[in-house]
C-alpha cells in the first residue's frame, strides 16, 4: 500500500560497500511509493547502478569523496538525483 510522498537525501561514502545499503533504501522507498516486487527490482537496479556510476565515474573511485543521493516518492512515482 502506498503511502504519502516525501523525500530523503543522503550523503554516502564512494566505497563499493555503500551498494548493500543503496539497494535496501531503493526497494523501502518503492515499497512506499506503491510499487510491487518487479519494478521494485527493477527500481533497485538502476539506483544501484546510478551510484556505481557515481563511483567509478564521477569519483574515480577516490575514497576521500562522497556521492548524494536524493531519492523522492510519492504513490505511483519514484525519483532519483545523485551527484
């Protein structure tokens, strides 16, 4: 069941470790938006692959920077911003 919208930002460290906890975030805040397992995964991917991304190719991998992540929801949407 969906619930009202909202919005969290989060600052993280640009370390591989970070995914597990990316992943776990992506799939809560779909849940709260609405969404049913198979976008739910679907959502998760492409969450964990934005911050990948932010790592590899943002950050070079440099451990000494962050990457933000802003995720919004609200019933029947799911947004994403990292940087």
């Amino acid at each position: 069941m969906s619930q009202p919208g909202g919005s969290e930002e989060l600052v993280l460290a640009s370390d591989f470790g970070v995914l597990d906890r990316v992943d776990e975030l992506a799939m809560q805040y779909g849940r709260l938006a609405g969404f049913d397992d198979g976008p739910l995964m679907e959502i998760a991917i492409a969450v964990v692959e934005a911050v990948t991304n932010a790592i590899v190719h943002g950050n070079k991998c440099d451990e000494s920077k962050t990457v933000r992540m802003r995720i919004e929801w609200e019933p029947g949407m799911f947004g994403l911003t990292v940087h």
